[in-house]
C-alpha cells in the first residue's frame, strides 16, 4: 500500500476498514493512461457489485467513470449517489423489469442477458415509435480458446446467449426484427480463474469474428472486466489493453467504436487494508495462540484465500525482542476453524498490537455478514489526513427497518 510509514493508525477504532485514496487515484490513472494509450475511445464502468461502500461510488461519479450496475437495487443504489441513467451501464440477469425499461429509455448502456428481456423490449418497442439501443451479452466456449482458463471449465459458463448453438444469433434477429430498436454493443465478461491476457485475446478475437459473420453495425464493445491489479509481477493495465486493441483494431475503428471495461477488483483491492487490534493471547499443549477483533470473515468471506498479505505493528517494542516459534491468528468469533494466518519466528504478540490485512478491497466488504459483530467503520487516509467515512454499525442500524412489535426497539 502507499500509506506512509510515518501515518499514525494508532487512533482508529479496530476493527475498521482503511482505504489508501493516493493508491486508488494512482489505479484508476494507470487504467485512463492504458486505455488513452492504445484505444482512446472508452467508457470505464466500475462493478459495482465488487465494493458497494458510498464514498467509493461517489468518487468514481466524481472521477468521469460509469456505474456497472445487476440488479435493480444497485440502480437505485447509484442513483442516490447522483449518477445519470445515461451514465450506467446495466448487465446481469437481475433486472427487474421497472428499471430495465427506464434505463433503456434514458440511455443506460443496457447489456441484455435473458430472454425475458427480449420480450420486455419487443413489449416496449410496440408502445411508441421512439429509437431504442441495446446490447446483448454473448456466451462462447472459452475453453476452446483458453483451455482449463475457465472458471466453470467444461461445465461451461451460464451468461448470455450462445453462440456457437445458435441463440446468439436468434437473440440478434430477434432483435433486428423491432423496427425501432437498434442493436449498439455486444458484451463479452467472462468470469476466469487465470485473468491472463489470453482470455481478453480471445474475447476480442471473438468479437471480430461475430461482427463478421452477422454484419453488425456496433458502437462499442464490452469486453468486461477480470483484470488484475495492484500487484507488479502480474499483468498490467497496459499489457490487457494492448492485447485488446491489437486484435480489435482488425476489424473495428477506435474512431468509431467505444471500448468498455468494467473493472473492480483490478482498482479497489489494493486500496483496501482491514485493521485489527490483538485482544487476547494464550497458550495450550498444542499451539501458541493470538485472538484478534477482526475476523476470516472481514477478509476472506468466501473462504477461498490462502495467503494475505499483512504487516504487523508492535504496541510495545520491547516485546520484539522475544521471538515465538510459531502462532496462530485467530478472528473473535465462535468458530474454532476461523483462523487467518500463521506467524513462524515472529515477535511475541500482545493485546494491543495492530495486525494489518492489505489488498483486501475486492468483495470483502459486501461479503461480510452480520455474525456477531456488525459491518465495522471505514476511514480514508490521503497523505497523512485520516478521516472517517462510515460508522460502524450497532443495533440501532440493524433494526432501522424493523416492522415487528419489539418491545424496548429503538425508535
């Protein structure tokens, strides 16, 4: 993280979530300066969906970059943080059928998923004789391309319309069919468990070939999101959209057509740190142990991770000078199997030393349930200015919207 090493955390309320806005702005201006680079007609969407946290959301409207939005909550969600409808860009298979028809209406950049979808639209197209634009989602085997690159592998992947069956097809003479309706875009995410450059290669590649075979007339392509970021010896912002516009270039114009992306984890992970504060160590015949007031949960929701990265602050530095063979992290909660990490020849920890959880941004906080303890506070830091931008909640959240009769509920 690019937190300097003189900012002092020692004020903060643990646990709490802690978002580097120096490292978020310098993510968000290696992608503009990749995309202005090699393809400099595009719309950056942030996914919503990977940290739906109110101040990220803001900042991003602030910074020209699109919401990426799959449900009708996360429309109204960003909506209340002041985007325009024609500032969105609708995807996912959740759409209710209220905001699917508005968003077209007003110029969201709406990526068609289903196929009740496509009998909402013909239902609209018969109303009135106003020009609509869409896109559609296009499902191909990516293994074809990119061999156990998948997520799903030979299962395959469940979104869009196939291609290689013919419901791709279909779905865009369905759609010629309305007189009134425009097919503007294809969008092309696929969910992968490599991120390699060989998936966004292949998207593109794709891509041309569809707009070949059906002669569509596009005015962008969405080629999703699945990039890494924040972390050097992976591939970066530039090497994706070099490999994307090398094969685009083939057959589209960037004069011409927009290229969208829509990342998420790739700008907000590494901003993120979770802070936690040690409250109890102890001893048994087995292991040395340290309890801390985060938990897995707050940083590894899924359960997938199995490395972090993190750094350790000692409150009291004469502790350092006892070095324990080996001990065990362990969250505050019931559950004897959350445990994080495992420290081997570390200083012996005490309550009060701080154990910082970085590059965690990415679907944590959406993610993190309301066991035992309640979503935590959120803080920015820039520079050496520490702020807060969330409070952490307390029952009196959790029965805001209470209904039943309650007695002593808050009012």
């Amino acid at each position: 993280m690019g937190i300097q090493s003189n900012t002092s955390l020692d004020h903060l309320v643990t646990p709490c979530y802690l978002i580097d806005e120096n490292e978020l702005n310098n993510n968000v201006l290696n992608l503009k300066n990749a995309l202005n680079k090699y393809w400099n007609n595009f719309i950056i969407g942030y996914s919503v969906k990977t940290n739906s946290l109110p101040w990220l959301l803001d900042y991003f409207q602030k910074n020209n970059i699109f919401a990426e939005i799959v449900s009708d909550d996360e429309y109204e969600l960003a909506q209340a943080i002041g985007y325009e409808k024609n500032r969105l860009i609708y995807n996912g298979v959740l759409k209710s059928k209220e905001t699917f028809i508005e968003a077209i209406e007003n110029g969201s950049k709406v990526n068609i998923d289903t196929q009740r979808e496509l009998h909402w639209l013909q239902e609209l197209s018969q109303l009135n004789k106003k020009k609509y634009e869409v896109g559609l989602r296009v499902n191909f085997d990516l293994e074809i391309y990119c061999p156990d690159e998948s997520l799903m592998g030979g299962e395959g992947g469940r979104f869009g319309f196939c291609y290689e069956n013919g419901e791709l097809k279909y779905a865009i003479d369905f759609i010629n069919s309305l007189k009134n309706v425009n097919l503007t875009g294809l969008h092309f995410h696929c969910s992968t468990k490599t991120r390699s450059l060989n998936i966004f290669r292949a998207i593109s590649i794709v891509a041309c070939e569809i707009k070949r075979r059906y002669s569509l007339n596009l005015s962008y392509i969405d080629v999703g999101g699945g990039f890494f970021g924040g972390l050097k010896e992976k591939p970066q912002f530039n090497d994706y959209i070099k490999v994307i516009s090398d094969e685009l270039s083939k057959e589209f114009n960037c004069n011409d057509v927009t290229l969208i992306v829509e990342p998420g984890t790739a700008i907000v992970s590494s901003p993120f740190s979770f802070i936690t504060s040690v409250i109890d160590v102890k001893s048994t015949t087995a292991n040395n142990f340290a309890t801390i007031d985060g938990s897995n949960f707050n940083i590894n929701p899924l359960g997938k991770k199995t490395k972090f990265f993190f750094n350790v602050k000692y409150r009291d530095k004469l502790n350092r000078q006892k070095i324990i063979k080996k001990q065990i992290v362990s969250g505050y909660t019931c559950m004897e199997d959350d445990r994080l990490i495992v420290l081997e020849d570390y200083p012996k920890l005490s309550n009060g030393d701080q154990i910082i959880f970085e590059k965690i941004g990415a679907y944590t906080m959406c993610f993190t349930p309301l066991f035992i303890k309640y979503f935590p506070s959120v803080y920015v830091v820039k520079d050496k200015s520490i702020r807060l931008v969330k409070e952490k909640w307390s029952a009196k959240e959790l029965l805001v919207n209470e209904i039943s009769n309650i007695t002593g509920c808050y009012k």
